[in-house]
C-alpha cells in the first residue's frame, strides 16, 4: 500500500489537530471563546479582535507566524486535507458504526453542562422530537468528519448561536427550522438579492458549490448578514443535499474590500452550526489590499481550517482558469464576465425554498426534494431523481436480496428505507383530495412495500431479458437447422460422386480404375 493509498483510507479524525481543543478530557470545561476561534496567534502578531496588519512590516509578521504554523504539518495532516479541498476522501459509514456513532455523540452531549448548553436545554423542551432527532445529529457528526465529541458540541453551540443570531424573534423558533418569514426585514432583502447564493452546478467530486459576491456591501448591519447567511446554509442541509454528506465548496469573490474582518469573525463563529462542512473555500480578486485582510484573517485559524483556503488573483480568465483546475465548472458562476452578478437561478431556488417553508407551516408538502422517492405511475414520479436513486439502490442490492429467504428480504428492504431516510429523502404519495392537492409521506411499513415492489420490478425485468435472450438464440437455432436441413437436402458430395472410372492402359495393353 503506498503512502496515498493508506491516507485514502484513513479516517480524517487521526488527522485532526487536538492543539486548541480545550474540551479535550473535560466537556464541560472551556471558556465562552467562540467555536474555532484562535486568538494566541492574534496576540503573537500583536494584534486585537478586529484588528488587520497595518503596515508592510506587520503584515510580513502576520504571514511568517502563519507560515511557521501551516510548517507544523505533517505530511500526513498535509495530504489528507488537500484529499478533502480536491473531493477525494470518502467517509461513508455502514449502518451499525453510524449507529454507534450517533450513540457515542449522545453521551458526548449529556457530558456538556453550564451555560453554553442553556439553549440547547431551552429548545429541547420547546420542541423535544426537533432537538433529539436524528436529522440534525447525523448532519453534525458529518460535517465533523465522524467525530463524535466535536459533534456533540457542534451540536449545542447551534442552539447557542441561533439564538444569538436571531434575537428578536419568538422563543419557539429555537425548536424548528428557521423560515424565511422568521428572518429581519433587512436580511429577507440581503438572501433576495442573492450575493451568497446556492448554485445548480456540482464540482468534479460531486459536492454542491456555493458562490458569495463579498465585493458589495448588500447588508445593512452583522445581524442581517448572519441571519440570511444562516437561512441559506440550512436550506442546504434541510435539501437532504449532497452537501450533507459529501461537504461543499465555496467561491468567494472579495472584490478588493478589506474591511470585512467583523464579518469574518461572525461567520467563523456560525462554524459548524449548520451540519454542513465546507472542504474549501476559494477566494478569488484578491487584491495587494486584501493580503492585509488575508493574513488576519488566517491568524484566527486552526492549521485544518487555514489550509483549506485557497486564494486565486489575476484577470477573469485567470482566476476561472484556477478555478477549474479544482474541478469548479465557472460556466455556472453567477460572475458575469461583465462583472454584474447572475441572480436567475437563485430566484428560482429561493421561490423552492419559501414553499418549503409553507409546508413546514402547514405540515404538507408541496414540492418533492431531490432524493424524495414518488409512488405512482406517471413520467414525472417514475423520472424524479429521487425514485430513480431508490431503483439503483435496488439494483445494487438484488443479488443479496435474491438468494435470501423472506424474512432476510425484509430486512434488506428496511436497509433501503434507511439509506433514503438518511440522505434527507421520503417516500412520498399525492393526496388528490386535499384542497389544492399535496404530496403526504408514507410510513416506513408501506415505505418498505414501495422498495419490495421496485425488487419484484426487477425481477421481472431481469426474467424478460432472459426471456428475450432465449427466444433469440432459439430463432438463431431454427434458422441454422433450416440452412443444415437446406445442405441435407442436397446431393451429396460423397467418396462415391467424387469416383470417376478412367481406362489407364497397361504396359502389358490391360486397363486399370483410377479414382480422382
């Protein structure tokens, strides 16, 4: 096995650096600094929260502070998180680690006491099936790379800074989703103008990409910024997305601002809050200005967060060169070329998102997620991505599912079940007789009749095929008999017609047959 080779296989949390974990041995201990805040680093530059480099001597202090920590490295802790920046680590547990995982990230979270958990405490009588669900856990424990103990406190410090972040609204918002409504008139116009925004494209791993304009100034105060900020990530782990699962890449494009250092702080203090991990964020523009904000901003950092950003300067051209060369398709960046900012498709996506939002308000569902599995028989349910997911999974199971008794194949149906539950996907039916018509989530019973029947599909598939490959080896086999019977027929080409007498003469004048 070659050195890539065992980091590829290796769990990201040996890798992760323990330096600043202050709850390492005690979870109840720590002081009320933010999550992942490093403020040594800051002193050692001489500098104050909020605080950038001022002159050309102070920055170069700033960058060969960094510069010594990210020499900390090992090669291992290098590689591995250039694996997570470029998409090649993956992490996926099978259901009985995850399971454990999850049990371990409980008593992770009851071993938590004093203030920092008087939110969470505060939401889980509010809204007990909210704050104990599985849901928010397991999006968590993966943006913590499986690790339970970070997981835990990921958890409690969401309840903590949801409440910091939304100040001003009803206590029952600790113990739901945050809707679009729920948000400041401020924020509601800075998530409309769409300058942090979601995006149809993929990068070449497969991971979401996210696209922030930081170049303009789209927000009245922190608070609004934070709160529709907050919005937009949710969305994305309530999507039942791949960046639940695989992380996300952010492209941020600075447009020469420095001073965003407030903005910074507060957003490094949402980390983790949303259950979703971002494996890189990609700064682009940057300017000689910005190196000053830059070198700052990294003095913050543990070396795990400082290494994944990556900064690309130069033209439009250069920069979306850069960009590809980490497998981002610039072709869907909301950057024109012309410098104005695309807004179409986050109209369409955040149109998407306030009908959630109804249905969370009203209990039904209006529009299918991307994982959701349809029933029903019409083009639109059997090519949902959802459905078609679901059918690939079955096929992926049948020869296990094929040679198991009855009840195995319940089992290995219920395993299904799971695997879409745990993507964020449901097993959905249109009610017809509601009044404007809406799709209602099944039970895992008939949920797990949904999948027996996807199974029997393919069974029958399966046995047509060989049907089909049957009846044409046997038209094949006809014909051939046919042309043998055709040769058959014929006179035949035997030792006796190939005979021909011929009168050879003797020496002596007698006659001989020769055969030809």
């Amino acid at each position: 096995m070659t050195d890539l080779d065992e980091i590829k296989s290796t769990p990201f949390t040996e890798y992760r650096n323990t330096e600043n974990d202050e709850d390492a041995e005690d979870d109840s201990a720590g002081d009320d600094s933010p999550e992942g805040i490093n403020y040594d680093l800051l002193r050692k530059a001489g500098l104050e929260e909020g605080d950038i480099p001022e002159t050309e001597e102070d920055l170069q202090k700033a960058e060969q502070i960094v510069s010594e920590e990210l020499g900390k490295l090992s090669m291992y802790d290098h590689e591995a998180i250039m694996m997570d920046v470029v998409g090649f680590r993956h992490d996926d547990m099978d259901d009985d680690s995850l399971n454990a995982k999850l049990a371990e990230l409980e008593r992770h979270v009851k071993r938590i006491k004093g203030k920092k958990k008087e939110a969470y405490e505060e939401a889980r009588r509010l809204n007990p099936e909210y704050v104990n669900g599985r849901n928010l856990r397991l999006c968590c424990l993966r943006s913590c790379q499986y690790d339970a103990k970070r997981a835990a406190r990921a958890v409690v410090h969401h309840f903590r800074m949801k409440k910091e972040v939304f100040p001003n609204c009803p206590p029952e918002l600790l113990g739901r989703s945050v809707k679009f409504s729920d948000l400041s008139p401020d924020a509601q116009e800075f998530v409309e103008r769409g300058y942090v925004q979601d995006s149809p494209c993929r990068d070449a791993a497969g991971r979401p990409v996210g696209f922030f304009d930081a170049g303009r100034k789209q927000y009245n105060s922190v608070e609004s910024f934070l709160q529709g900020v907050w919005y937009t990530m949710s969305c994305k782990a309530r999507d039942g997305d791949d960046a639940v699962r695989k992380g996300m890449v952010m492209v941020v494009y600075t447009g020469g601002v420095p001073e965003q250092m407030e903005i910074f702080i507060a957003l490094h203090k949402l980390k983790q809050c949303f259950g979703v991990d971002v494996n890189a964020i990609h700064l682009c523009d940057t300017t000689r200005a910005q190196r000053f904000f830059l070198s700052a901003s990294k003095l913050y950092m543990d070396n795990f967060t400082r290494f994944r950003l990556q900064e690309h300067s130069g033209t439009r051209e250069e920069v979306d060169f850069a960009l590809q060369t980490f497998g981002i398709n610039t072709e869907d960046s909301p950057m024109r070329p012309d410098g104005s900012w695309d807004t179409s498709w986050h109209k369409q996506w955040l149109e998407k998102q306030k009908q959630y939002d109804e249905e969370i308000a009203t209990d039904t569902i209006l529009v299918p997620r991307r994982f959701d599995v349809l029933f029903g028989k019409s083009k639109k349910c059997i090519q949902h991505p959802g459905t078609m997911r679901c059918q690939l999974v079955v096929e992926m199971h049948w020869d296990e599912y094929n040679r198991q008794r009855k009840k195995e194949k319940g089992l290995i149906a219920s395993k299904i079940v799971r695997i879409i539950h745990d993507s964020q996907g449901r097993f959905l039916k249109w009610d017809g007789n509601s009044k404007t018509g809406s799709w209602v989530e099944v039970d895992d019973a008939v949920a797990r009749e949904k999948v027996t029947h996807f199974f029997r599909g393919l069974r029958e598939r399966k046995q047509k095929m060989t049907q089909n490959q049957e009846g044409h080896l046997k038209s094949f086999a006809t014909k051939r008999g046919i042309e043998k019977n055709v040769v058959d027929t014929t006179p035949s080409l035997n030792q006796e017609n190939l005979t021909k007498k011929v009168r050879s003469p003797d020496v002596d004048g007698s006659s001989e047959n020769l055969a030809i």
